[in-house]
C-alpha cells in the first residue's frame, strides 16, 4: 500500500511520541552518544509500525538510524526509503537481498518482519554476522525452528526481541509477582482469545495491486524454494501479499493472532514449554481458496498442573470470551484485547478459601499509551547495553509461544494429540501417559505442582476434607477402613 510522506517538522509537531515514551516502563540506562544503526528486512506490513517507531527514536533521542531497508518488492522499499528520508532527514540504502544487510559490519541490529517461513533463516543468520535481532512474531514457522532459534541465542550472547508487543505491559510482572506470592491459590487455568470479523475474509483486506508482478518482486527469494522454505510455485499475487491464508508461509490465526495471546498468559503465568498440545477448529464460512481454518481452539496442558485455551472465530468479532487466569482462591480477569492498565481480582467464596480477607478488588497497574513503540524502545535500549536479559520477550518465551500454537495447528491438521517434553525440547503423538501421571499422584495423595517462581508453599493449594470422607475406601476381607 503507499505509504504516507510527511516532513521531519511535520512529524515532530504532530507525533505522540513523546509522551507514549515517558509512558514506557525504565528498562536500562544508555549512552546518549550510542547510536544503534538498524537494517529492515521486510518492510510490507507490519514492518512498517516499527519504521515509525525506529523514526520517532532517531528524532527524539537519536537512539537509531534507519541505515538500510530490505524487500523482495521493489516499490516496498523504495517508498519505505522515501518515508524515511522524509521524516528523519536521512535516506537509507535499499536492497533486494537481505545478506547485503549481514555483510555490511557498520549495522548493528536487524528488524525482521518478512513472512513467517523466513524467520528461522533469517535469525540464525542475523545472529551468526554478530548482529542483534528484533524479529517480529511469530518466532518460526515450526516448532523445530523454534528450538533452533532459542538454542542459537542463548549460544550467541546477543540481544533478541520477539515482536509480541503487548509483553511490554506491566500488567504481565504485576500478576505474576501476585501469583508467586500465593495471592491467587493453585494456579489452575487460562483463557483467552483473539475474535476478529471480516466481510472480505480474514487477511484479504491486504490489497493486491497490478504492480505486483514477477518483474517487480523477487519470487525466488520470497519463496525460499532453493533453502527448503517453502515448495516450487507460480507467481501469485494473493500468496505474496496474504500469505498469512496459506500453510506454506504462515499459519493463519494460529501463529498470527494466538500467538499474541499465548505468549502473554505464558508471562502472567510464568509457564513456558507446555507438556501436551491438542488442537481443533475447521474451515467453516471462508471458503474463499484459503487453508488455514476460520475457527479454532488451543488446548494445552502443562507439567505444573495448569491448563492453557485460546480459541477464536476470524467470522464473529462482537462476543468473545475474556482473558482470564484461574486460582483455586482467586482469579485475575483482564476482559478483551491487549490494552491492559489492570484487572479484577475476583475472589472464591470464603468457605473454599477459609480466609475472609481475601477479597475481590480492581487492581490498578498502570499502561503503555503506544506498546508497539515502547517494545520496540525495549530492544534498542537493551541492544545498547549488550543485555539480553532486558527484553521484555525473549526467544525462550517466543519458543515456548510458538511450540503451543503450532503443535495446535498440527493436532488440528493432523488429528493427532503431541506431548513435548520440556527437558529434551523434544515432541512425540500423545498416549494415556498424561492421564495415567495425575491419576497416580491423585491415588497417592501427592501434593500439587505450581508455576515457576512459585513462593508460598502449599498456599491455596489443599483442601479440607470432611471427617465423613475417612469413612472412605475399599474393604478389604470385609473390614471396614473406618476402624482402621
């Protein structure tokens, strides 16, 4: 789509920048002379929500450059580089190859928002020229990608951000440090969503143009064929610009919408890498050429004792279910979409809890007027201080992110049950392994497993059984197990 050009004064006079940055939390103290030079791959889209933010940094605080733009479409990168020029006073290079970005040693960091099956390469490449990397969501395209990613990092010492913009909203660490606090019982359950509707059909709003031609985009180097990324095909415009309808790029809602979700509830939480995945949903209104379903639900179970669902309709946006974490004393209920600034405490009866002091409440946080900037502004910050650990979405929450959803995905094509074990970060089909597990600790009276970070003992996690239940159990040789 074109792209607006407005003057750097223009720009200053009218950007919010300023205040949305005094609303972003404090990640780390920078070199006011540090100066990150970025290269864009991929600058269609989403892309170019983080030019704006990577423009509105350099004429802030003139934290970035905007040094190099990359797309496989011509016209992308020529009117991104125009807009650019326009609002920072300085044009970046352009190219078509994104390994001219890697090569060139002055660039510091890569933004990378190209379609989900080049990630992976792109990354791992990115990270082995030594170079930082923000890479929008989802992680990968598959789940062994996924591990591979996260492996790469933690071997590289760089600093990466996955692009899951809400995690940059302190109402994640606020619940969390309530839930390992024991404030809402046994962690038990999430919920949450992403409901959309659409009279075109879920991502057919993303307009094709007569200019998008096989002389005006490289679909070579879209594709990826030669690398394994994607299968040999003609030319088609609707595969370039809504690829997110089609399995070889994307994975519809699953990795472009519950990934948002999942990855948040695994922050609140402190949950990562799920224990067993099962999936379901269907094509069931758009059946407009695409492959990805139009309905679907997530179901994943974790080793701590937690239950994990995100479920959605791309054809009905006006009643979706709230985001919510469910205690056995208490839960947190956020409502819909991402914006959060707090939640409601909502609490068990007393006679469950056995403690009248725990009470239902609205619990003020405080937000982010603009997440997408103050995530991006999260990278840079740590990227300058060479501190990965600053980023407020980090590989191993964009890998566990992504090994729920696309192991739902797979159930769903594959009809088939996935348990992933956590400490090999390897995935198998599903057995009466998982039931048989909580059935033996219930048999032997175990007591309950919580999230990670967990500090408050066996806070809201027993129970108080009656004395009728003694009465309970087998009798062996006709005795009674109530004299025993």
């Amino acid at each position: 789509m074109p792209l607006e050009t407005v003057s750097r004064r223009d720009f200053l006079a009218t950007s919010a920048v300023g205040a949305a940055l005094a609303s972003a939390p404090a990640v780390a103290q920078t070199n006011a002379n540090s100066r990150l030079r970025l290269g864009y791959i991929g600058v269609g889209g989403r892309a170019q929500t983080h030019i704006h933010s990577g423009c509105d940094l350099y004429n802030v605080d003139g934290s970035v450059e905007i040094a190099t733009v990359c797309d496989v479409f011509n016209r992308y990168r020529d009117e991104t580089a125009a807009r650019v020029a326009a609002v920072t006073g300085k044009s970046p290079a352009k190219t078509g190859d994104y390994r001219d970005i890697l090569a060139d040693k002055s660039i510091d960091a890569v933004v990378i928002a190209t379609p989900d099956h080049w990630h992976a390469k792109q990354t791992i490449d990115a990270l082995q020229a030594g170079k930082h990397v923000y890479c929008e969501k989802p992680m990968t395209h598959s789940v062994e990608e996924a591990i591979r990613v996260y492996k790469a990092w933690k071997e590289s010492g760089l600093v990466m951000q996955v692009g899951v913009q809400s995690t940059s909203l302190p109402v994640w660490g606020a619940i969390n440090e309530r839930i390992n606090a024991g404030g809402f019982g046994k962690i038990l359950q999430y919920q949450t969503e992403y409901f959309r509707n659409s009279d075109l059909g879920q991502w057919r709003y993303y307009k094709l143009a007569e200019d998008m031609t096989p002389k005006n985009i490289d679909w070579k180097m879209f594709l990826g064929a030669d690398l394994g990324l994607a299968p040999q095909m003609p030319f088609d415009r609707a595969k370039f610009a809504q690829w997110r309808c089609y399995w070889d790029f994307g994975a519809g809602m699953f990795t472009d919408l519950f990934v948002h979700r999942t990855t948040s509830m695994l922050k609140a939480t402190g949950l990562r890498f799920p224990g067993r995945v099962v999936g379901a949903g269907g094509i069931y209104l758009e059946y407009d050429g695409r492959g990805v379903p139009d309905v679907a639900t997530v179901v994943a179970d974790f080793d701590e004792g937690v239950q994990g669902l995100v479920t959605a309709t791309m054809c009905s946006g006006e009643t979706p279910i709230k985001q919510v974490i469910r205690g056995h004393h208490a839960s947190a209920v956020l409502g819909v979409g991402e914006g959060f600034s707090g939640y409601d405490f909502v609490a068990e009866r007393p006679q469950v809890t056995h403690d009248s002091s725990i009470v239902s409440e609205r619990v003020k946080v405080g937000g982010v007027e603009n997440s997408s900037l103050a995530h991006f502004k999260n990278f840079v910050d740590a990227a300058v201080a060479g501190r990965p650990e600053l980023v407020n979405c980090s590989p191993e929450l964009g890998a566990a992110a992504m090994t729920v959803v696309k192991l739902g995905s797979r159930s769903y094509r594959e009809g088939k049950v996935f348990h992933f074990d956590p400490d090999n970060l390897t995935y198998s089909d599903g057995s009466s392994a998982w039931a048989d597990r909580w059935e033996k600790m219930s048999a032997e009276g175990a007591a309950p497993r919580h999230v990670p970070g967990w500090t408050a003992g066996d806070k809201g996690s027993v129970l108080f059984p009656s004395e009728y239940q003694k009465l309970a159990g087998p009798w062996v040789n006709g005795k009674d197990p109530a004299d025993a």
